[in-house]
C-alpha cells in the first residue's frame, strides 16, 4: 500500500484531491466550516498553506493547528487507493460535476465520494423514501413510481436501504438506469450486505452510488440523518411511499420542505401504522399522491424535456457572455444575473460560488455581489 500511495503522490490530479480529503478528515471541521475555509482562502492548498494566526480568525486554535501539522499521507493511503479504482471519483465544490442543487442547500457537502455515471449529478431528480419494514404493497408501489418517474425523464434518488429505498432504485433499473443512492457508509462497504447485488446493479446499468463519508466509514446511526439532507437537495421533491411516525423518512421529508422542495405523500389504511407518516404528512401540507400524474403536474415534467434541450443549446452558443461580465464592480444582484445571462438561479448560483472561491467574487449584505478582478 505504501508504495501505491507514493506512486499516487506523482499523480497531480490526485494531490489535488487528496488535500480536500484531508482538510476534511480533520476533527471538527464539517461542511459549513469547510466552505467558510474555502471562502476564506480559495481552497484547500492555500488553507493549509495559511499561517496559524490567519486560520484562528475562521476556526478554533484546536482545528488551526491540525492543519499548521500538515497533510498526513498515510492516512490517505486508502483512499487514494480506492480513488485509482475504475469508476470511482472524488467531487468537489471546485468540479463542474458537482451538483447544482445541492449549492442550493444551507450546508452543501465540499466533496462526494462517487462511484458510476457523473452525468446523474446533475440531472433533474426526484427522491422517493419510505420504511425499512416495508408491506408488499408498499414495494410495489414504489417499484412502479421510480418506473413511471423515470420514463418522464426524472433520476430517482434513495438512500439504498432494505423496504422503500431498496424497491425504488429497482424501479429505476427497470427503465433507463437513472438512479442514485446517497449512502450513511464509505464507498468501500455495501450497507446493508443484502443490497450487495443491487448495489452493483446500480453500477452496472449506469447509475450512481455517492456518499460524503471518507473510505471505511463504517454504518452508525449519526450519518444517516446526515445523509438524508443530501437525498433531498439532490431532488425537486420528495415521495414518501409508506412510514411511520418516527423514521429516517420524516426527516427526509421535513428536510425536503426546508430546502424549498416539493413533499409528496401516498396515502393508506388508517389501521396501519406504516401510514400513519405518510398521513401526518398531508395533514402538514404535503401533496397526497394516489396517481402518477398527480407528481408529474406538480413538477411539470412535460417541460423538462424541453428546458434540458434549450439548456444545452444555450450552453453551446459561440454568444454565450463571458460570466465576469454579468458582475460590475458596482454591486449586482442575483436577479440582474439571471435576467442578463438567461441562466436559471441554481446555474447562476453555481457559477457565483466558484467565482467567489477563485477570489474573482466578493458576495456582499443582501444577496448583492461585486466584481475583485
């Protein structure tokens, strides 16, 4: 293993990875402290190249001095490993693979351990949740969702689990493949073991597997409230098919409200206690879901089709303006942005973030920016 690390060392792509994986492998420094580094300094090398008074105004004297020791190599030795595998990618916030709604969120994670097609990071997704303990029924319906959701050109996005999860990304493998499981594990470990198979279905039919937790993380209760906000920002809403009153699949749910995103809910028999969630749910305001269409009109699926296609063809054009000069050194809103570029909020966000991280971009008070160079 040494020698293979030594030899990764050589690779600049990888150095380049391995720093963000060893800010981010510090003890108590999570997502938000991680970006307020990273808007501090521009990124991880120049974070670790920072003097220990100059990290003490972002962070505490405990985490300042773990990055004044330095990047420990060894201890990157497994992932950088894992990293050289066929398939398998570290994104982070400075990749344009990286995906946009999830810039959306309060606390994006700075880097994905992914394994499969990048392409699904990006594409218009829908999450669909739901209990361990799953009736037949159950399964059956969120087999059939996933099915129906994919041929109207959605990703289905689940968290691999035994029941819902599990019947959800079966149903997208039925379709066309389009598929992500956001997992609670590193990306070395299949949790749980009876989704081996799925899992490398996942892989096999061009979806995707992802996780922000380093490489031999094993399963603990924590991470998967973690992951769940994940599984939501990555989508435009959020199904939950069966759950009780106390599950992942709430959290889920009120984390989908929370980034803005549509809550979508089917209903049951008021005698089981699988539907209890799911009716509590639609008493706080979800959409009751009995129907396909009753998800594809609330999303409006018919026009994303079409949006992609025009997205492209916007992307492409020899027109497209130079993004600094959308920004004035007078301050712009993200609203003169949108309207001058003709990009949506999420792409013109995207575009902001990584302006602001290259130093080019000062966000200011009241959603304004200002051009530094």
């Amino acid at each position: 293993m040494a020698n293979h690390s030594e030899g990764d060392y050589n690779n600049p792509t990888l150095v380049e990875k391995s720093l963000w994986v060893s800010l981010g492998n510090i003890r108590g420094i999570g997502s938000q402290t991680f970006c307020q580094l990273l808007k501090a300094f521009g990124d991880p090398e120049r974070v670790y190249a920072a003097s220990f008074s100059q990290l003490t105004e972002i962070v505490s004297e405990q985490i300042a001095t773990e990055i004044t020791k330095g990047v420990e190599q060894a201890t990157l030795a497994p992932t950088l490993h894992w990293l050289s595998l066929t398939n398998n990618h570290l994104v982070t916030l400075a990749d344009t693979q990286y995906p946009q709604a999830l810039l959306e969120i309060t606390d994006p994670p700075p880097f994905l351990y992914a394994k499969g097609n990048l392409a699904l990071l990006n594409q218009p997704s829908i999450a669909i949740v739901g209990s361990r303990n799953a009736s037949i029924q159950g399964e059956k319906n969120a087999e059939a969702f996933a099915q129906g959701l994919c041929q109207h050109g959605l990703c289905v996005v689940s968290g691999l689990a035994l029941g819902i999860d599990g019947a959800a990304h079966r149903g997208a493998l039925k379709e066309n493949g389009a598929t992500i499981a956001v997992v609670g594990t590193g990306l070395d470990i299949v949790y749980p073991a009876k989704h081996r198979d799925l899992a490398h279905q996942i892989i096999e039919k061009n979806g995707l597997i992802i996780s922000e937790f380093p490489i031999g993380t094993p399963s603990k209760p924590q991470n998967f409230p973690k992951r769940n906000r994940i599984i939501s920002g990555l989508s435009l809403g959020c199904l939950v098919v069966e759950a009780n009153l106390q599950s992942g699949s709430q959290i889920t749910a009120r984390l989908s409200a929370e980034q803005g995103r549509e809550v979508f809910a089917i209903p049951g028999s008021i005698h089981s206690p699988m539907a209890k969630g799911c009716h509590q749910l639609i008493k706080q305001g979800a959409k009751l879901v009995d129907d396909l269409r009753d998800i594809i009109d609330e999303l409006g699926l018919e026009k994303i089709s079409a949006q992609i296609t025009q997205s492209a063809i916007n992307n492409n054009a020899s027109d497209n303006p130079n993004p600094l000069d959308l920004i004035g050194f007078e301050p712009t809103s993200l609203e003169t942005i949108v309207h001058t570029s003709g990009m949506t909020v999420s792409e013109a966000s995207a575009m902001l973030m990584m302006l602001e991280l290259e130093g080019k971009v000062a966000s200011l008070a009241g959603g304004l920016y200002q051009k530094l160079v």
